[in-house]
C-alpha cells in the first residue's frame, strides 16, 4: 500500500490556497499532460497547458512537469486548484480566541470550513490563511458549510497532534443547538441519547442509518417546545459526517431547513435566505499544553421566530 503522509509538498501556498495533489497510477498514457486532461475533464487544456509552462504542477521531489514531459505512475502530483466565477459568500466569521497555537472562530452559515465542491477563496481556511498570513493553519475539527457556530484551528504545526488527540479520544464537550420540525405521530420523552451505525449514502456526500453496531450517539434535550416546532440541545459523543442532521431526521424530526435530510432538496445556488437552524453552540476541553480548562461559545443564535 503507497503512502500518503509525510509528503513534500513542493509548491508554496498561494493567496492563502495550499497545494492539492492528485496520485499518479500506471497507464498507458503517453504525455503528461495527456493524463491530466483525461483526469480534469473540466479544465480547458490550453489552461492545463499554461500550468505547466508556468511550473505549477510538481511531484514531491519538485520536479516541473511541462507539456511535453512523458507520463510516469506512482507519484504524486502537486498542483493549484483554481475555480472561475466562484460566488462571493457575504458573511464573517469573527475571532473567539488567538494564542500561539490555536485559533477559534465563530462561523457563519453557508462558508465551508475547507475548501470543496464549488468554493475555494470563500472557505474559512483560505480567508483565515490570508488574512493572518498563516500558512501552516489546519482545522482541528470541521462543522457542515450550512452550520453556524464554534470551529478550533491549529496555528502551530508541533502541538497539532496534541490538540487532534483530544476529538479522537472524546475529551472535548460539544454542544449543539437546533431548531426541528416535530412529527405528532412519533412521540419522544426528552432527555435521551440515540445512537446508530451511521455509514456512507447516496449520493456520496450523504450519510444513512442501518441496522449494526452502533457508530455513533447524540443525547438529546428539550429546550423549548411551541406546537410543532422545537428547541433542542445536543451533545454529540462521537462526531461523524452529519451525525446531528441524521440522527434528528431518522427520529422523525428533521432540522428546519435542511437540505439533505431527511430528503435530498434540489440545489438552493446562491441562496441565503433559508439557513440550516443547527448552531455549534460550544465547545470545553483541557488545554494539553497548559493544562487549563477552555470554554469557547458562539455568539450567534438560531432564528426563534420559528418558534
């Protein structure tokens, strides 16, 4: 099995965006750029072509690949990833807490923590890069692009696997808050804990229950109730891919405005009038450098008129 860690990574960061790569099997492709034309179907080829005139597309050991250059497999390639016409996304996020190695934001709905799909400058990660100059920056913990709240980053790249250990091994208490659309045939008693074997769905960026060993758990509080709508308070104890927006939906109580669950709306575009009513509320964990107890909280909220 190849390796995929502890790569160089030949190609600077630019205008806060760092390198992608791309793994590079046996073919039968004669040219390089052959290759990459076949792999990018979406990028026109004089623009491919005007990449590797400029040197932009490198392997680990920094060798620049050039139109002509022959094929070679079982390497990475670096390049830049681009995107044109990319939507402006026309909220902040704002600073929590800064110190020599992490940095905590409160994010705004509808701004990816990363880069993906159709944004790349309006993700929180390249901002943040460029405006604190900070290119070793690297997410500790990720929330969906439709949740507001509490995201933790990394600013010093030595600690970084002290402060990921403490997500892997559960010792950061998270808090959720959402509104839901309460369903009269399927009555719960608050407070309780769901869990469930949460696995890979269709299309590939959704996730679904099955029947197994349980892969997850929430426990789920009643805040406020009016009629047939609900303020909860969840505390997710493991932290899959969409676990919370899951896990409500298979309860019969969808969160207000959800895309995806419990069924899979068509595209909204560039539409902000509706934000997914699932707030990271706060998160509290012992610091493993000073051994200080921290509390982060949002200062944003859920919209209660739909209460």
């Amino acid at each position: 099995m190849r390796k995929r860690n502890h790569l160089n990574v030949p190609l600077p960061v630019r205008d806060g965006v760092s390198a992608s790569r791309v793994w590079l099997p046996q073919g039968e492709w004669i040219l390089m750029l052959d290759f990459l034309v076949d792999k990018f179907p979406n990028i026109d080829k004089k623009d491919m072509i005007g990449r590797m005139e400029r040197g932009e597309l490198m392997d680990s050991k920094g060798q620049r690949y050039l139109p002509n250059s022959p094929y070679r497999g079982d390497i990475h390639l670096f390049y830049y990833r681009e995107l044109k016409n990319e939507t402006e996304i026309p909220f902040q996020a704002t600073v929590l807490y800064r110190n020599d190695h992490i940095l905590v934001m409160d994010k705004p709905h509808f701004l990816p923590v990363t880069p993906s799909g159709r944004f790349l400058h309006q993700s929180l990660l390249v901002r943040l890069k460029k405006e604190f100059q900070l290119d070793q920056l690297t997410p500790i913990h990720r929330i969906d692009r439709e949740t507001a709240g509490v995201v933790m980053f990394c600013i010093n790249p030595e600690s970084r696997g002290q402060y990921q250990s403490l997500f892997q091994a559960r010792c950061v208490e998270k808090n959720y808050q959402a509104i839901v659309t309460l369903n009269p045939k399927h009555k719960m008693t608050f407070p309780f804990t769901h869990k469930s074997k949460m696995v890979n769905g269709t299309p590939f960026f959704r996730m679904k229950e099955i029947a197994g060993k349980p892969n997850s758990e929430t426990s789920i509080h009643l805040i406020k109730q009016k009629e047939t709508r609900a303020l909860l308070n969840l505390k997710p104890v493991s932290g899959k891919q969409h676990q919370l927006r899951v896990h409500l939906a298979g309860l019969h109580f969808p969160i207000l405005n959800d895309p995806f669950y419990p069924q899979l709306l068509p595209c909204k575009g560039d539409d902000f009038s509706q934000p997914l009513q699932l707030l990271a509320q706060s998160i509290a964990f012992k610091d493993p450098i000073t051994g200080n107890p921290f509390y982060f909280e949002t200062k944003r909220h859920l919209d209660l008129r739909y209460l």
